[in-house]
C-alpha cells in the first residue's frame, strides 16, 4: 500500500518492527505448549513492547494490540503464565530507563505541555479530529478502507461462544477481525487524544499493518483488484504530493 511510501524513510517504520516482533512473540508465547516456551516468549515480547514505548510515546497504545493477540489465540490457560512474566519483563525495561534517568511518566506530561505551547496550538482539534483519519485512509491504501468493514462484519454473525469468548467472533473467523479491532482501537485513541495533529502519516506506521490485515477478509475475487488499487494510489501519492518524510 501507499504506506511503503514512508517505511524506507521514517525512523517509524523501524518502529512498526519492533513493534511486530513483540505482537509476533507474544502470540508464541500464548500458543506454546511447553512451560519453557511460554516463559521465554512472553519474557522476549514483554521487552521488545516496553521498549516500543521508549521509541515513540504513542506506541504506550500497542497495549491493546497486546490484548487483541491474547484474545485471538483463543487460549486461556497460558495467560496467568505469559501475562505476569510478559509484564515482569517490560516493567524491567521501565526500570533500567528510570534507573538511568529517564522516568516515562515524568516526561511525558512535559512532552504534552511543549506540544501545546508550540504547534499544536495553531491545528485546530476541528479538522485534525477528522484530517487524521483522512491521511490514514490515503496512506493505508483504498483497499484497507474498503476491507476493513468486511473484517469487523464476523462480529455480527450470530454463532456467538460462551463466558469471555462473546468478544470474539466465530472461530472459524480467525484471528483477523480482533487484530484489526484492535488496530481501530489504537487509531480512535491516538486520534481523540489530539496528541496526533497532523503527520500521521509517518507517525503511525506502527499501526498501518494490522490495518491491512483485514484485507484478508476480501472476497478472493477481489483481492487482484485491490492489489492493483493499493499499487495505483501508492504511484499517484508518490507522483502528486510532497512530503518532507
């Protein structure tokens, strides 16, 4: 999609990596079946998340994808294993900043505050509110916008499971449509929180793929055809806008 534009330019692309790799560990940890696997996992994506939130400040909501890969595994068992040591490993990485010198929490209210003395305060919350979604929308690619409603449609079919199962949709859904909830989920807050004015583009990268997941749930018909519209608009974006990134 059009966000390949920025992923070989942006410091967020590397970002999304990390980012990825944690999802990818996390979703190892809570399907292995030997203890040790779960251990070591969950240890690997705790640290690999924590140290997201040092990269980029916005990345602190990669905790609901977090929750979208546990609750698409579909496996409760390992949780009171792969949560506390996931949570153990990442709180060790919070430790060794502040240990250094660098506390998370005290900084960020100061990042706010320079935020909004600067040039946040000349973009209107009225247009970014909704401008944002609208860069999102080029930068994932028209194929996403399309695909995404097509995604989120499992949870309106009528087999639902019992006990904490009723937030997912039917099994044979896969794992696509909580991903991508989640993926919604990191975007509406990033966005209400009005700390994403502008630049979302680049900004965030790190949830633009868990976005085209949801591609998959295209009719395979269709799937050569968004293929050729993702690639035309990433030309069309390439040849008609400037962007500094």
């Amino acid at each position: 999609g059009p966000a390949a534009l920025w992923q070989g330019v942006s410091a967020d692309a590397a970002f999304a990596t990390v980012a990825a790799w944690g999802a990818a560990g996390l979703a190892l940890a809570v399907t292995a079946r030997a203890l040790h696997g779960q251990v070591g996992w969950a240890a690997l994506s705790g640290l690999l998340l924590a140290a997201c939130v040092f990269l980029s400040y916005g990345l602190v909501l990669l905790a609901l994808l977090a929750g979208g890969v546990l609750l698409a595994a579909r496996r409760w068992r390992p949780l009171p294993v792969v949560v506390p040591v996931g949570l153990a490993a990442g709180l060790g990485v919070v430790a060794v900043f502040a240990g250094l010198g660098f506390a998370w929490w005290e900084a960020f209210p100061v990042l706010r505050e320079r935020y909004w003395a600067g040039i946040a305060s000349q973009r209107p919350e009225a247009y970014w509110l909704w401008g944002n979604i609208a860069a999102l929308v080029l930068c994932a690619g028209p194929a996403v916008a399309a695909s995404v409603p097509a995604a989120l449609s499992a949870y309106r079919q009528p087999r639902r499971p019992a006990g904490l199962g009723r937030l997912l949709p039917p099994a044979d859904g896969g794992a696509v449509p909580v991903l991508v909830t989640s993926a919604v989920a990191m975007v509406v807050v990033a966005d209400l929180s009005l700390m994403s004015k502008a630049e979302v583009e680049r900004i965030w990268l790190p949830f633009v793929p868990w976005l085209v997941l949801a591609v998959a749930a295209l009719p395979p018909g269709w799937r050569r055809g968004a293929l050729a519209a993702q690639a035309g608009s990433a030309l069309a974006l390439q040849h008609l806008l400037w962007t500094p990134w």
